[in-house]
C-alpha cells in the first residue's frame, strides 16, 4: 500500500490573520511546490486547511461558534442565518486560491467542503470519511475548516480543520504521518511569540504532559489555536502515527516532514 499523509496547512498561514480575507498567494505557491515534491515521491496526501481571515473574523462577530444566539445579540447589518451562509462563501473562495496553486503545480485536487458532508462539531463530529478514500490515484483530496450544521439548540458550529486532520488521519488507511503546517512559527514553543528568544524557545520533542504556553488569541480565534493542535496531534499520536508541527514559511520543511525526513520543528511522542 501507498503511504498516506495528512497535512493541515493552518489559517494563520495562508492568509494574513487579522486583515478581512487577505490570502498569502507566495506561500500558498511555496506550500503547494511542497505538496507535490511529496507526489512525486509516491505519497498519497489529503490536504486539510484552515481559516484565518476568511473565517474567523466573521465567525466571531457573529457568534457563529456559540450556535443561534437571540437576534439583539448579534450585529444588525446581518442575520446569523447569512452570517453563516456569507462564512461558507468565503472559505470556498479560499478554497480557490488553495486549489488554484495545487493547480498551478500540476496537482489534481477535489474540494470536499464540511457544510456539505459533515455533522455537529469537535472531534465526534458525523461524516462519512470514506469519501476521502476513494480517491482515484494521483488525486489529492482537500476539506477545510468550516461552519456546519448541528443539531438543537445550536443548530449550527464550527468545525476546526484541527478535529478534521484527527479523524482523517485516524480513520483513514495507510496514514503514517500528520503534519501541522504553521505560520510565525517554527513549531510548539514554551511561550507566547515575542521576539525573545528565552522566553519562547522551540520544543523540538514535546511529551503529553510536559508544559507550554500557547497564543490563543479569543479576540480573533473562534477555534482552539495551538492548544487544539496539540491536544489533536496527541490524540492522533496514539494511535501510532507520527505527528510533526513546522513552519510552513521556511525552506522546505513541510514537504521533509511529509517525507518522515529530520526536520526543525516539534515532534509529538505520546
Ligand atoms: C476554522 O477552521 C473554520 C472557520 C472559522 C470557518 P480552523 O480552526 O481549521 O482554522 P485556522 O487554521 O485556525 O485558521
């Protein structure tokens, strides 16, 4: 059987994260420059990508996550029913932009949107992954994070891309790797980003209970930011699968950490 990997390339890194649906086409180029090197080698590869400004700014003025909320709660300019509809627009056109430079490297993608396959949120969600294991060879599917139907009273929630990878990883055969490709960051580090190299130092081996402070930034961020990576990755791990965090913006080390290569990062052991 082919090897198969999963990779979530993450929201805060293929979009600029606090400005309205900004994109970062030269590193969606570099990351699917990556992706096919990956191909070539024989690796078969579902790709899963977040939000970043095309989700979470929304999503939370909204209060897309908390499900229907009273109507006086939310702003006036428009219902959460098309909140929830315009999150959806804006990460098909994301997708776009992903699928465009798959494309552009010669890579055949399928999108699988959440909305339209998947049910309630967090790492239980409903939805028939098999979808994703039969792809023809050569074909890389791809879903993303998304806002999805639930049932009463929230009716409806965000699905991370983090409890996508979980599953898809998990459930899917022949994965022997997840790798968590990130933005600003060259893995799991001991503190918050700050620019000072003490206090924020790369873990390149992190254990399940050892300690870290993770950025979780609630005023942007609708999902789990790094802790739900890591609490994800842990669960994933094991089941036996290797599980990398990298940076997604240098040299390439996504597509050496695809390829089970020594690369800078953080390696989940569970
Ligand atoms: C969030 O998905 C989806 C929406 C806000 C619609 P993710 O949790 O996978 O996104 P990132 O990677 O944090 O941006």
């Amino acid at each position: 059987m082919r090897e198969r990997v999963v990779i979530k390339w993450g929201g805060g890194l293929i979009t600029e994260k606090d400005t309205m649906k900004t994109v970062r086409k030269e590193v969606l180029d570099t990351l699917a420059n990556q992706l096919e090197a990956c191909l070539s080698e024989g690796i078969d590869v579902v790709l899963v990508h977040g939000a970043g400004s095309f989700g979470h700014l929304k999503a939370k003025e909204f209060r897309l996550a908390e499900g229907r909320q009273p109507a006086s709660t939310v702003p006036s300019t428009m219902s959460q029913d098309e909140a929830v509809k315009a999150v959806r627009n804006d990460m098909q056109e994301l997708n776009h932009f992903v699928i465009e430079a798959l494309t552009k490297y010669d890579v055949s993608a399928v999108c699988l949107p959440p909305h339209l396959w998947a049910h309630n949120t967090g790492a239980d969600f409903q939805g028939d992954l098999t979808l994703f294991e039969s792809a023809p060879k050569g074909i890389v599917m791809v879903t993303h994070g998304d806002v999805v139907d639930c049932d009463p009273p929230e009716e409806f929630g965000i699905l991370s891309g983090d409890d996508l990878v979980y599953r898809l990883a998990t459930e899917l055969s022949g994965v022997q790797r997840l790798v968590f490709a990130m933005g600003g960051v060259e893995g799991v580090l001991t503190g918050p980003p700050t620019g000072d190299d003490d206090a924020s130092k790369l873990i390149e081996t992190l254990h399940k209970h050892d300690a870290f402070k993770g950025e979780h930034l609630e005023q942007l961020d609708v999902t789990g930011g790094i802790g739900l990576k890591v609490e994800r990755g842990f669960q994933t791990a094991a089941h036996g699968i290797s599980v990398h965090l990298v940076s997604g913006e240098i040299d390439g080390r996504v597509r050496d950490a695809c390829l089970g290569d020594d690369v800078r990062g953080t390696t989940l052991v569970p």
